[in-house]
C-alpha cells in the first residue's frame, strides 16, 4: 500500500470527546493518513454539553481549567480574552474562580475545529454529518456504513459517542431535559416534577424559568442530595494511599475522613482534599476489588457526585433563591407509579420521612437521574457491535469494555477499535470531563498513531 492512498481513521461522535480525538490524531498520525469526523446532529464540536444557548448554563468547571489541549493549559482563558463586551454576559468572576457559560465553550471548540479545516490539517480532516450505523469488519479494520446510505473503507475507527441514552420515558408526559425547546410550550403554572436532584436538575430549573415557565417544581431523587458549589480553596497535598487503602473501601473511607478532618483544622475545607484524590481516583477504581466497587455504586455515589462534580457558584445561588422562595422543593424519596391522564401524569410518590405514599398531579415529569445502562441502551450502532462482538459490556454495565490502551474488547478477535468518552466510564471512572479527556485525547491519538503505522510497515 502506497502511503498516498492511506484509509482515513473514523471518529464516530463530535462533542468534545470526538473533537479532541480528531484533532490530536491529526498532529499525532503522518500526514498522508486523513481523519473522518462523523456527526449524526450534524452539528460538530458542541456535543450534548457545549450546544446550549442559555447563558445561565455554567461550566462546572473553572475557565482556568477548560483549556482543550494538555500542553496548553491557558488555551481558553487566552481565547476567552480576545471575546468583545457583547460576549461578557457569559463569563461570571466570583471568589472561587471565573467560571464562563456552555455556550461559550461550545465556540470555543467549534473554533477550534473550523481552524483545523482550514488551516495546515486542510484536506485531511473531513467533517461527515451523520449517523455512523455500524462498522462492518473488512480486512483487518471495517466497512463504516452510514444512516445516510454512505459507506468508507477505514483503518479504524474511535467510538466517541458521549453517554449512553437515558431509559425509555416513563410517561407521555416526559420530557428529556436536553431538548428544553419543548420546555415553551408548557402551562406557565401547572406543576412540574423534576426526577434527580444534581447538576441536570440544575440546568433543568434554569431552561424552565428561561422558557418562562413560573410554576412549582418539585425534585425528588433517593437521596434528596443536592450538588455542592465551588468554593475558594487551597490546594491540598494528594494522598500517599496505602496499599490497604487502593484495597478496601471502608479503609479509604476512613483515611479521606481523616485528611477532611486534617483540612479542616487548618481551615482549607473538604474542597481541597476533594480535588487532591482526582490524580488517583482512577487507580483507586481500578484497585478496588469488584464486589467494592459495587458498593460504592449502590451506596457511595451519590455523595461522591455530589462533592467531586460541584457547580458554579452562580448556579447554586440561583438554586437556593428557588428554594428560598418555595418556587422550588427539593425531597429524598422514590416514584412508585406514573398514571398518565389526558392533561397531566399522576405520580404516586414516597417521600422520606411520610407516613403513606403521596399522589401528586403534574403537567410533565423532566427525567434528570443521568444516563442510561448499556443494557437499556436501543442505539443501533451499540447494538450493531455488540452483536458482532466487536465490543462487550464492561462487568458494572455503565459503559464498554477497553483495555489499558483505549482499546474496546470485544468477545471476537481485537480490531482497530477504540473508545474514548463517558463510554468508558466503569474501565476508567474519570472520563467524562474536560480535564481527563483532554489527557486521553492526546494519549490515544499516539497509541493509535503507533498501532496503525506499525500495521503499515509490516
Ligand atoms: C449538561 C452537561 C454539562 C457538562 N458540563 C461540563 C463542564 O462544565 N466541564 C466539564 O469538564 N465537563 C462537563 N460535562 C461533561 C461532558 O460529558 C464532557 O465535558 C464532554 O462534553 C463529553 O463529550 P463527549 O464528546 O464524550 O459526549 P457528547 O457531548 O455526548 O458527544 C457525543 C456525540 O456523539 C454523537 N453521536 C452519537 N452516536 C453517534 C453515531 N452513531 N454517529 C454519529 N454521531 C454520533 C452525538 O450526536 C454527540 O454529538 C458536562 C456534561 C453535560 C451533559
């Protein structure tokens, strides 16, 4: 094979995960070797996270801590910096750091890509908007085949594909909280349930209110948690866990108790001990023993998410005014039963703390309780894989099985396959965020680049 004539490696999804991926596999892989982009929303760079208009829809993350490269980590700020007075409405400065609308960042990554087409990469990265239906092995890598009808030989493709689909709606009366067009169209004062109480319900209230709706809402989760606000706080030294620690749930436990505790003697606060674990929470996933990290999914993440994933100050404000005003009530408790009426549901639900269940009238149920299980999941690109055995579910069911190096396992032969994203999450658990995905990017763009031209030079 001549290297003129090298296939394109595929990268199917274009939120940041996809994004990141294309645009390191083209400073990472020769220059004869094209990159093709697929996108079903036709829209490329925003994903699910970064394609909201709503300025009240924050980054959880600080500006200072959004760059999209590695080794470049003042690359957002530096660009936030060259926006005009009419983009300000979307950055907000508070005491625990700059924290800048979704919006913003979703340009900033569209940008980012634009410049990628154009500039020196011009040729090599082509931009497909659709949905990619399945990857057919052909040769020693696949057939990409389209919804649209389209087909491509490839040298392999990056599954990108963000988190998997929440369950089916529950109700007639459900709405899916990323499609807040529909949030217009609703009664102005007719009730609202709202089901999860972290950071979707938060965007939730706010989509609500901007689409005028100026009734109650109720959010109901099991816990009633709800996410903690960023706050000034020095850094925290990182850990030196124990072997015994990496082991044992409860011995972890004890010990992040103790450095909290440690904190705060000296007035720094749990944030900071928080953010010390993030370098290790991988390696801590990965070494614990399966039946504890369970336990920690049945029992413990809810308040981990509550901690690790905070939210902007802005946002949490906006929250406790709701509260404070009764516009929105926030309980622990559980749905038992969704009876759908012409104009509304009838939810049946038990609250903490009540002494019989409670029925409640309301016009729509907005599901926030995140993402869905792969056994759940009716994407016909997942369900294409796993048939063909080109991927399996990793043992919890969150996402896909992967090996150290990105590559998906599948229970047939390995093939030029890879996954990056929330998909992996239950391989790795930090992976669905900006600041470990970009590291993950970089990585496996080289791993991919080493793999495939190996490949061509044997
Ligand atoms: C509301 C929200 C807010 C967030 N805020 C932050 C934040 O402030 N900071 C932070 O670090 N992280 C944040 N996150 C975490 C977020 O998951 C990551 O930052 C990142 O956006 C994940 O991107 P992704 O590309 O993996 O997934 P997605 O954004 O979901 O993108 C996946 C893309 O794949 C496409 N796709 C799926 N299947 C196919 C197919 N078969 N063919 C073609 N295309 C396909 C989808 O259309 C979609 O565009 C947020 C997440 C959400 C949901």
């Amino acid at each position: 094979m001549t290297r003129a004539s090298l296939p394109p490696v595929a990268v199917i999804g274009a939120g940041f995960s996809g994004t990141m991926a294309a645009l390191q596999l083209l400073s990472a892989l020769p220059p004869e070797r094209p990159v093709l982009l697929c996108e079903r929303a036709g829209i490329f760079g925003r994903g699910l996270a970064y394609g909201t208009g709503n300025p009240a829809h924050l980054l959880n993350v600080r500006t200072a801590n959004m760059s999209a490269f590695p080794d470049r980590p003042g690359d957002f700020e530096s660009w936030l910096g060259h926006l005009g007075p009419e983009d300000m409405e979307g950055i907000r400065s508070t005491p625990a750091g700059t924290f800048a609308s979704r919006g913003l960042y979703g340009r900033y990554l569209t940008e980012l890509l634009s410049k990628a087409v154009t500039g020196s990469a011009a040729g090599r990265l082509r931009l497909l908007p659709d949905a990619v239906t399945d990857l057919e092995p052909h040769g020693g890598a696949f057939r990409l085949r389209t919804e649209g009808g389209q087909s491509f030989a490839v040298a392999g493709a990056v599954l990108a594909m963000g988190n998997l689909a929440a369950a089916p709606a529950r109700s007639r009366h459900s709405l899916d909280p990323w499609d807040a067009d529909h949030f217009g169209r609703l009664h102005p004062h007719a009730p609202v349930l709202i089901l999860g109480t972290g950071l979707t319900m938060l965007d939730a209230v706010a989509s609500l209110r901007a689409h005028g709706f100026e009734g109650a809402i109720l959010a109901l989760s099991r816990r009633g948690l709800l996410p903690n606000a960023h706050a000034p706080a020095a850094p925290w030294p990182t850990p030196n866990l124990t072997p015994a620690e990496f082991a044992s749930l409860p011995r972890l436990l004890a010990r992040i108790r103790a450095e909290v505790a440690r904190a705060n003697a000296q007035g720094i606060g749990w944030h900071g001990v928080i953010d010390a674990l993030r370098p290790l929470t991988d390696t801590i996933w990965r070494s614990l023993p399966p039946p504890e990290r369970r336990r920690f999914l049945r029992h413990l993440r809810p308040f981990w998410d509550v901690h690790r994933h905070r939210t902007a100050p802005p946002a949490a404000e906006t929250i406790r005014a709701e509260l404070a005003r009764g516009a929105l009530t926030v309980r622990a408790g559980r749905l038992l039963d969704v009876a759908d009426e012409s104009a509304q549901a009838v939810v049946t639900l038990r609250l903490r703390g009540a002494a019989a269940p409670e029925r409640l009238g309301v016009q729509a149920m907005i599901d926030a309780t995140g993402f869905g299980h792969l056994g759940q999941s009716r994407d016909p690109l997942v369900r294409r894989l796993l048939e063909r055995g080109l991927v399996r579910p990793e043992p919890f069911g969150l996402g896909l099985d992967a090996g150290p190096d990105y590559r998906a396992r599948g229970t047939g032969p390995a093939r030029p396959l890879w996954l990056l994203g929330p998909l992996l999450r239950g391989v790795l658990w930090e992976c669905t965020a900006v600041p470990d995905i970009r590291n993950e990017a970089a990585e496996l763009a080289g791993l991919i680049a080493t793999d495939l031209e190996r490949a061509v030079a044997a």
